[in-house]
C-alpha cells in the first residue's frame, strides 16, 4: 500500500546524544585533530581489545593505510573475496599491486580458506603479499583457517570488518586482531555505526599503528627522535626547531575531523544497543521466514561467530518461481519496500574484466550474487515493519 511508510533497506539511527556531541566539537578549539579523534581510537581500541586503534577519513582511506603500511605495491598481489565492495580490491590496485580474486561459500558469500589456496595457486605463491577477508553482512570469514593458510604461506592478512563492527569470534570482538595484523572498519551512514563519512584500523602493531597515522598525515613526521635531517630541522643547540617537519615518504590527507570521531564515539557508546536489536531482528526474520524455504532462505549461519548482522541478506531461487529479481525489487519497492543487492561480484566489473580478462573460477561468488537479496535492517526497524516485509516476500514469490 502506498500509504505506508516506506521501509529503506538501511537506515543510520542518530539521537540527540549524537547531536549535542557533534554540536559540542564546532564551539570548540579543536574542529580536527583535536581531542575527539584521541578520544575515538581509546574507545575503539578498547571497545575491540586492540592495542592500537587509528582513525581516518574512510573505509577505503584504511584499507588503503593498511595496503601502505605493509608496504604491498607493484609486483605483489594480494587476495580478495569477488564478494565484495569495490573499495577491498581498489585499493590493491592503488598502490600498484595485482588483485588474486579469491571464490566464496555461495550458501554464505565468505571467503574460505580453501578459496584463498586456490587464489594463491592460481596467482602464483611468491607474488601473493596478503589477503583481505571480509566479513560478509557482520558474519565472519573463519579467520583462524584463513590464518593458518596465511602463515604457511607469508602473507598478512588484513581483515575487512566494515561490516563486523560489533560481531564476535571465537567469543571475542572483530577488531581484536587475534589471526590478522589489522582490521578495518566504517563510519559510512549506512554501517552499524556512523561517523558521517570516516573509519578506522585497529591493530596490535606499534610499528604499524605509528605508520598509518603519519601515512594518514602527508608522511609528516613530528617526534625529535626520528628526525634525519638536523640542519633542516634542528638548531644549533640540538633543538628541534619549532616548526620543524620532516616527510621520510608521501602520504595523504586521510584524516578523520573532531566532527566526525565525536559522533563515532557516541554511536560507539550505544554499539551494544545497536547490536542487540540487530540479533533480535535477524532471529525474527529467522522465524518468520521460515515457511518460505527452499524458495527464501536466509544466508546460511557461519559457525564460531555471532554477527552483528549489518546486513539481513536471503538467497531467492528466481528460477523456480519464475521471476526475475529487477522485477521483484521493483514489485517490493511499489510496496514501499526497500532491498539492494550486496554485491556485484567485483571481478564482472568492466575495469577488472578488462584487466585480467574472462574468469570461469568464482563459481560460489557467481552463485551468490544470482541469488542474494538484501532485506531491511537497522536499528529503528519495528517489528511490525519486518512482518510486513516478510508478508511483502511471500507474496512476490508466489509463496501466499
Ligand atoms: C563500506 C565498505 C567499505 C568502504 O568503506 P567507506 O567508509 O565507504 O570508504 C569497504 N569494504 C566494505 C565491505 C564495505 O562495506
């Protein structure tokens, strides 16, 4: 019915908490790099049990942080899941280096193990530098295979939790750091958190905390101790003088503003909230749609992890009932139903085609992609509204 409310598939929750925070940073000193960025990573790092937590303007900005970090560039590939946003494999290509695609489980669009060893069979061993999982919709990729297979291989591995903040494995947080030397999140309006537009990586690597914060900084370097030049940046008594910098490598402008990291921490500090209701929401989704399988499954459940469920996404077989999904996203819409689909695999992207030309390999991430369907979720979801959706699903597949 028209006059319903229209139900977006994602939906940022932001409450005067959030505004009176916001509002609090532009009547102060700082309107970047002040405190609030300070205040942001102890909360994070914290919140996840990382030593070390750096924020930055983007998911993308931390990936690529990540990328720099470690020093990937051209002649090195690095392995990402083709399920998945652009941003994982772009920025691989933004320091030079080649994307290995790896497959996914098409019952869950995570990456397995055994698809990051074919990966690396078919890029080559020696090239491959790293791996990226991601952690699909809040589910988590079995980061302790993927590790072990990393391990045995040399790589790093950098996870992509931009959609796992909140989620545990093994019981502990995403973020923890406990089989990768980073993990990277988002601030985008539509993550579980919001931060207008931001991120961050967390990790338990001095070394690398330090590098990302200066990479995040044009490469300016700040600390006496590390300065290489004393003509240019010492006096003549051995001081540094006092508007001393020195670049040792080109970074950028991958700053997180005060503005940004003051609402980052308040919506860290209602994370558990958000959560919470998350699970609630999925578990009813769950129940309700029970009755609509084999034709509307939800993603099958990956074990050892609690998902923060960023995502709810169900697998439609549009085969059997005969209609195709543009058709049926169109039919919910009129309902006043959003969905979307997550992802187009990134290796059918015309840049990457082009790239490393026709692949006949990511059959999982082929069959995902045929059936997935995002579903609303979010924070302020009621639970009349996701009968409705329901109601909405079983009667554009012909199941009521
Ligand atoms: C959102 C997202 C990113 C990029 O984050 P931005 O903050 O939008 O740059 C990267 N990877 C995944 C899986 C994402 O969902």
């Amino acid at each position: 019915m028209a006059s319903e409310k229209f139900i977006p598939y994602a939906r940022q929750y932001v409450d005067d908490e959030d505004i009176a925070a916001v509002t609090k940073v532009l009547g102060s000193d700082y309107l970047s790099t002040g405190p609030a960025v300070t205040a942001f990573e102890e909360a994070l790092a914290k919140k996840v049990a990382a030593r070390h937590a750096v924020a930055c303007s983007s998911g993308t900005a931390g990936l690529h942080l990540a990328m720099l970090a470690l020093g990937i560039g051209p002649g090195d590939a690095v392995v990402v899941p083709s399920i998945t946003f652009l941003a994982t494999a772009n920025v691989v290509r933004h320091v030079g280096a080649e994307v290995a695609f790896a497959d996914v489980d098409q019952a869950t669009g995570l990456m397995e193990a055994v698809d990051v060893e074919a990966a690396l069979e078919r890029a080559g061993k020696k090239k491959v530098k790293a791996v990226i999982p991601v952690h699909m919709g809040g589910q988590c990729a079995d980061m302790a295979a993927i590790a072990r297979v990393a391990e045995i291989n040399g790589l790093h591995v950098i996870e992509d939790a931009c959609h796992a903040i909140g989620s545990l494995q093994y019981g502990k947080a995403v973020g923890g750091c406990e089989h990768s030397r980073m993990a990277v999140f988002s601030g985008q309006p539509l993550k579980t958190i919001v931060m207008g537009e931001g991120g961050a990586v967390t990790t338990n690597d001095r070394d690398i905390s330090d590098r990302m914060a200066r990479l995040r900084n044009h490469g300016m370097v700040r600390e006496r101790e590390l300065f290489a030049d004393k003509e240019l940046s010492l006096d003549a008594n051995g001081e540094a003088n006092p508007w001393a910098y020195e670049m040792h490598e080109p970074g950028f402008n991958y700053r997180a503003s005060d503005l940004q990291c003051a609402l980052g921490l308040s919506q860290l500090e209602k994370l558990d909230r958000f959560v919470s209701r998350r699970r609630k929401l999925a578990d009813l989704y769950d129940t309700l749609l029970a009755p609509l399988a084999p034709v509307v499954r939800a993603v099958a459940r990956a074990p050892e992890c609690e998902a923060a469920w960023h995502l709810y996404q169900v697998l439609v077989d549009f085969d059997r009932i005969g209609i195709a999904r543009s058709e049926m996203m169109r039919q919910m819409r009129e309902e006043g139903i959003g969905t979307q689909v997550h992802y187009i695999p990134v290796h059918r992207q015309p840049y990457y085609r082009q790239r490393y030309g026709e692949t006949s390999f990511l059959s999982g991430a082929e069959a995902f992609y045929e059936n997935c369907l995002t579903i609303p979720l979010f924070f302020g979801l009621e639970e009349s509204e996701v009968d409705r959706v329901v109601r909405s699903l079983s009667l554009v597949t012909g199941r009521s």
